[in-house]
C-alpha cells in the first residue's frame, strides 16, 4: 500500500511564503516523476510544478521565478517551496507521484490527499 502524505499549507498574507512538503511511503521500489498540482474553485486542476527522478524541473508560467521544486530521494519527498504568493495562488493543492512498486512492474500515479493554501489580500 502507497501513500503520499502532504504537509505545510496554510493561510498566509500576500507576498508570504509557505512551504509544502509531501513524503511517500509503503511499499516503493522506485519513484519517476513527482509533482505539485492545485486545484482553484471554479477552475480545472492544474500541473504547478514537476521534477524527473534526475532532477529536471518544469513549471507552469504563472509560477516561474516564485516557485521551487525539489526533492529528497532518500526520503521519498519532494517540496513546493512558494514565494511572493498571490491571491490567485489560492487552491488545493495535490502531490502526485508516478511509483513502482516492484522490480520491472509498471508505474502507477498516486495522489495526496489535497492541503489546502489560501493567500489573503
């Protein structure tokens, strides 16, 4: 049994900061890719930010130059840090996870459970 626990979300004033951290744990063999996504009301969910397991990193325009992702793979856990945070930042945000559970099996997406940033004017 996988699962992805996120951590770190919260209320913060505009220009703030917070940091998310999201650890995956059970029974892994080998991660892929790992990623941020939110989901705005109103709006469709969206990838934030990704990272292969060598490091490279994507980024949605509208957070490029505030956002960085990063990960430990000694821990299973990759990191949203955000900065100079907008309102428009306000969403649920999900960790996904492309895992492999055993040797040569195929990979397979997991998701967190959602933690919630909400940015005030």
């Amino acid at each position: 049994q996988v699962q992805l626990v996120e951590s770190g979300g919260g209320l913060v004033q505009a220009g703030g900061s917070l940091r998310l951290s999201c650890a995956a744990s059970g029974s892994i063999f080998s991660i892929n890719n790992m990623g941020w996504y939110r989901h705005a009301p109103g709006k469709q969910r969206e990838l934030v930010a990704s990272i292969t397991s060598g490091s490279i990193t994507n980024y949605a325009d509208s957070v490029k130059g505030r956002f960085t992702i990063s990960r430990d793979n000694t821990k299973n856990t990759v990191y949203l840090q955000m900065n100079s945070l907008k309102p428009e930042d306000t969403a649920v945000y999900y960790c996904n996870a492309e895992i492999r559970v055993v040797v040569l099996a195929p990979t397979k997406n997991y998701w967190g459970q959602g933690t919630q940033v909400t940015i005030s004017s």
